[in-house]
C-alpha cells in the first residue's frame, strides 16, 4: 500500500469520526422530525396506493381544540393540568424536548363560546367536533401512523448502513509492571440485499498511530459476504417481514377508512336520538299540560254534580303519570345528551344545545303525510269501509313513495362485495395466509449456508508501507434434518400455518354471510320505518281527531273523563312513534351506505352520500 493510499485511509476515519460526533449531539426532537417525515411519507404514499387519494393525516393535536376551551371558558373542574392536554403538563426532569408538543391552531378556535350560555351545534358542527376532539378518533389516527413506523423498521433491514466506533483498553500487567493503552476506530459499512446476500466490511485504524510524530499507521480491513443457498433463500422468504408490513399499511388504511365512516354514522345516530327525545320531551310537556287541563275540569264538573268523583280521581292520575313522564323524560334527556358529549369528545358538563332543525328537516316528508290526512279528514274523504262480513285481503308493504336508497337487494349486494373494505382486508389476509404456508414449509429444508470473508493488517513502519498479514476464509454451514424430531418446532409451525389458512378461508365465507344479513336487514329496515312513517302520521291525524271527539263528547255529557284520557295518551304515543319512525329511517340510509362502503368522509369528518342513480356496476375490486 503507498503512503497516499494510507493517508486516504486516514482521512476516511477522521471524517468518519467527525461523522459520529455530529450525528450523536442530533437532539431528540431531531430524531422525532426524521420518524415523523418517513412515517408521513409512507403515509402519503400508502394513501393513494390503497385510497387512490392523499389526505392529511396528522397525529399532533392542537392546544386550542374545543374541549379545552370549553373547559377554559365555562371555569369547568378538572383533576390537574392532564385535562388540559400535553402541552399544559409541567416537564418533568430532564424533559427532552423544550417545545414539544408543538404549537398548533386548530380550526375549533374559529368556534365562539360566550360565558355561562350553552353553544349550539349543529350535525355537521358536531362531526366535524367530533374528528378533531374525539379521543378514539385520535388514537386511530395514531394507530395508521404507528403501523407506518412499523414499515420504516422493516424497509431499514434492507438499507445500507454506516457505523463508526471507537475503543479504547487500560491494561496494568503488575508482574513486568507495564501499562498499556489500546485504542482503536472503526468504520463499517453493510447491507442485506433482498435476494438474502449479507455484505460487509470494516476499516480499522489504531487511533494512537494517527498523532503527529507516531511512525507507525496500525490498520485493518475485514470484508466478508455471505448468502443462504436452501433454507431461508429466495427473494419471497427474506423479504417475507417486508412484504407483510407493507401490506399491513395497506390494510391500516381501509380499517381507518371504514371506521370514519363507521365513526360519523354513529355520530349521527348519537344526535338524532338526542333530538328524538327532545322531541319527545316537547310532546310529554304538552301532554302534561293537558292532563293538568283535564284535571283541573273534571273537579270543577265534580264540583257541579255532573261527572261522579271516580273520574276526578282518574284525572289526578293521569295527571301524576304525566308529570312523571315528563320528569322522566327530562333525565333521560339529559342523560343522552351527556352520553352525546362524550362521543365527539367533550366535556359531559359543558353547556352545550342541539340545533332542533335538524330534526324539522327530517320530520318534512312526515308532515306531508300528515297534512294530506288532516285535510282528507276534514273534507270527509275517507275510504269506504266494506262490509264486516267482507273477506279480509291484507296488503303488503311495497315500494310506493320508496326512498332512492331502497334499491334491488341484488344489486346492494353486489354494490357491499365489490367495496367493502374489511372484505378487502379478509381477502387479502387470505394471501398473506398462503404466504406463511410457503414460508413454514421453507423451514423444514435443509440449511446450507456460504460465507466468504478476508483480513488485511498492515502498517507503514519506517515510511514503508507492508503487510503484516493477510487472511482469507471461507465457510460453509449444513444442516441436515436427519432426526425428523429436530424439525418438531418447525413442523408444528407448518401444521399450525395450514389451520391458519383455513381459517382465513372460513373468516372470508363468514364476513360474506354478514354482509349479505346486514344489507338485506337493512334494505327491510327502510321499508319497516317507511311504512312506519305512513302508519304513525296516520296514526296522530286519528289520535288528534279523537282528543276532539272525547272532548266535545265530555263536555256534552256523552263520555267518560277516562276517554279523553285514552285519547291523549294515544296522540303522545303516535307523536312519539312518528318521529322514532323518521329517525329510524334517516338511520337507516346512513348505515345502508356505510355497509355499502359508499359513503365517502371528507377530511373534516363530514360525509359525502352516494348517488344511487351513478352506480357503476362494472366496477373492479381493487386487490393487492
């Protein structure tokens, strides 16, 4: 070797342990920016292969967001500064990072909240609430972003990697009383290629030989190779771990997919039945007010003469049974609302209100209903009734009036097969199944392994530049599985990964069924609540008409107090009815297009319906 291939040497480890003293004063939050751009990056990238869209997927929650400023704004209690959220805790000792969490402005900032009066929301206000402060939300966004660490971890197996070390040893011998020093600095540089091929080498310098004045330059270079020929061979078995993971994005992306759409239907669901019983709780007062009405006349007309003090006594119970409902109806409100609260991720004691028009929008097509029999009723236009004795034909339901989701079962089934996620995901565990099969199998081969490695010591004594030494070596590693018992671990693997397969089958054929159940239940569901609408607005018309008739006939002395009674309670239970009948079917269309997988959500956690008239039915499945 020169002298100017040794000064090159030289140089490689000087800048090699400049190297490492740059790279170990990186600060923590240097080391979270990297994990956060690989993971962001694999999650972009995974999007669009999966999704055939990118979105932001962001996992650090902002210190401004709507819980906090509530609890802020209306002076709520807390247990400590963890209420608030990470950046309000006081660093413990030796915190690594001064400015972590970072300071982010949430869009919840742009919501005003005025002291010591509720903030009203709407549906679409609630979704949007509910992405950005519900805890389950975020921690499924951390989960998509965990699993593209994971994917980071297993694609580094395959990088080239550089190491730079340096040693040094202390030795007192006490007999020849000599002390030694030893030191030394090491650069190394390998790689796993996917076929299986390990390379690596690493270049040696005594430290101590690279002073001023040092005439001598110790150095070593040990490359060395080496490959799998059966056993644990072949692109598909070395990068079984890869695949997997890469894979394992994928599949994170749907499920987060399907559990926006899962997460807003529930949401929904969540509010409606909030405004459901606020309804109700309006019907359960106006029908308190009028058994209170009713109560008050029957002791008036007891006090008269004209009724008998039974029917008094009829009254004040209905009365007592309708403050109790009310009462009831009240907590159970609240109860819903607190509930309602904690599943968009506020406070349960914020002060908070529901905008009712939601409820007014859906209650439309049931008004229609009830109009038109209000106004036949009036006008006398009714059917005419057939004899007693005439034979009863009972008329099933069908789709007259049906709603443009209430499409073919056929075709709403074949709609869930083609783009249901997680039966994408089933499918493709099947894949991954078989994949274990053939890795299990390649375990019980035969081992034989090739290795090849070399040693070159050297130094430059005297300016001379010689060799003290060169070794070369090679290797070779059989293992022969002559005692079928030494590949017991790995035969039970093998068994053990065809019941695997198995049952990856059998979890298709099952979500299969499950799908095909819940599409058909819920095509009946929107036909059940469509008729129930029809039913129930008939149903008030009559229960209204009745509350009119038992008055007019009281006050005329040809009826009981306990028919007015009857009928008051009818109008409640057929108001209350409606109403649970629109919410139903409201419901209903939601959770058809969520089974469906059609039902597409924005970033903001808003949705987007599926418009039945575009369905494409040649659409493809999508495989990986």
């Amino acid at each position: 070797m020169k002298p100017s291939s040794v000064s090159y040497l030289v140089c490689v480890v000087s800048l090699s342990c400049c190297g490492l003293l740059l790279t170990s004063c990186r600060s923590p939050s240097e080391y979270r920016e990297k994990a956060d751009k690989a993971a962001y990056d694999i999650v972009e990238d995974k999007q669009q292969e999966a999704l055939g869209k990118t979105e932001p997927l962001r996992i650090e929650r902002p210190s401004d967001i709507l819980r906090r400023r509530l609890i802020e704004t209306q002076n709520l209690p807390v247990s400590g500064e963890a209420s608030l959220g990470t950046d309000a805790l006081t660093p413990v000792p030796f915190w690594p990072e001064d400015a972590y969490p970072p300071a982010i402005t949430s869009v919840d900032a742009n919501i005003p909240i005025e002291p010591n009066r509720p903030l009203r929301i709407s549906l679409i206000d609630a979704l949007q609430i509910a992405a950005r402060n519900s805890p389950d939300y975020q921690s499924n966004k951390e989960t998509v972003f965990q699993v593209a660490l994971d994917l980071d971890l297993q694609r580094d197996a395959f990088r080239t990697v550089f190491t730079t070390t340096g040693n040094a040893s202390l030795t007192r011998n006490t007999v020849t009383d000599d002390t030694s020093l030893d030191t030394a600095g090491t650069v190394g540089v390998g790689r796993t290629l996917k076929n299986g091929l390990d390379i690596s080498a690493a270049l040696t310098l005594g430290l101590f030989s690279l002073l001023p004045g040092s005439d001598t330059v110790d150095w070593g270079f040990d490359p060395s190779l080496s490959i799998p020929l059966l056993r644990g061979a072949g692109r598909h078995i070395v990068t079984e771990f890869l695949t997997q993971a890469e894979r394992d994005v994928i599949y994170q992306m749907w499920r987060f997919e399907r559990y926006k759409r899962t997460f807003a239907v529930g949401i929904a669901q969540d509010y409606y039945d909030v405004l459901s019983q606020m309804d109700s709780l309006k019907n359960s007062e106006n029908n308190y007010r009028s058994a209170i009405q009713s109560a008050r006349w029957s002791r008036r007309q007891a006090d008269a003469g004209r009724i008998p003090e039974i029917q008094v006594d009829q009254a004040v119970q209905s009365e007592l049974n309708a403050r109790n409902r009310w009462i009831s109806t009240q907590e159970g409100l609240k109860s819903s609302l607190d509930s309602f609260k904690i599943a968009i991720g506020l406070p349960t004691d914020a002060l908070i209100d529901l905008d009712p028009n939601d409820l007014v929008q859906l209650r439309q097509r049931a008004e229609q209903y009830v109009t038109a029999m209000r106004t036949a009723s009036k006008a006398g236009t009714t059917e005419e009734v057939p004899p007693a004795d005439a034979p009863v034909s009972l008329v099933p339901a069908d789709k007259t009036d049906a709603g443009r989701y209430e499409i073919d079962e056929s075709v709403a089934i074949d709609l869930a097969i083609k783009n249901r996620l997680d039966l994408w995901i089933a499918n493709g565990e099947v894949f991954d199944a078989q994949r274990q099969v053939v890795v299990a199998a390649d375990n019980l081969r035969a081992q034989l392994d090739v290795g090849a490695s070399a040693r070159y010591v050297g130094d430059n004594s005297d300016g001379t530049p010689s060799f003290q030494g060169t070794q070369y070596s090679g290797a070779v590693s059989l293992d022969l599985p002559i005692d079928p018992r030494s590949r017991t671990r790995e035969r039970n693997a093998y068994r053990n990964s065809l019941i695997g397969l198995e049952r990856a089958t059998r979890s298709v054929q099952t979500l299969e069924d499950q799908i095909k159940q819940s599409i058909r239940r819920e095509l009946r569901m929107l036909l059940e609540s469509r008729e129930s609408i029809k039913i129930q607005a008939q149903s008030v018309v009559v229960a209204e008409k009745r509350v009119r008739s038992a008055m007019l006939f009281l006050e005329a002395g040809r009826a009981e107090i306990r028919d007015l009674l009857e009928a008051q309670d009818s109008l409640l239970s057929a108001q209350d009815s409606l109403t649970s009948a629109v919410v139903n079917y409201r419901v209903a269309e939601l959770q058809f297009q969520r089974d469906l997988d059609l039902l597409t959500i924005t970033k903001e956690g808003l949705w987007e319906e599926f418009s039945p008239e575009d369905i494409n039915h040649d659409s493809e499945q999508q495989q990986i």
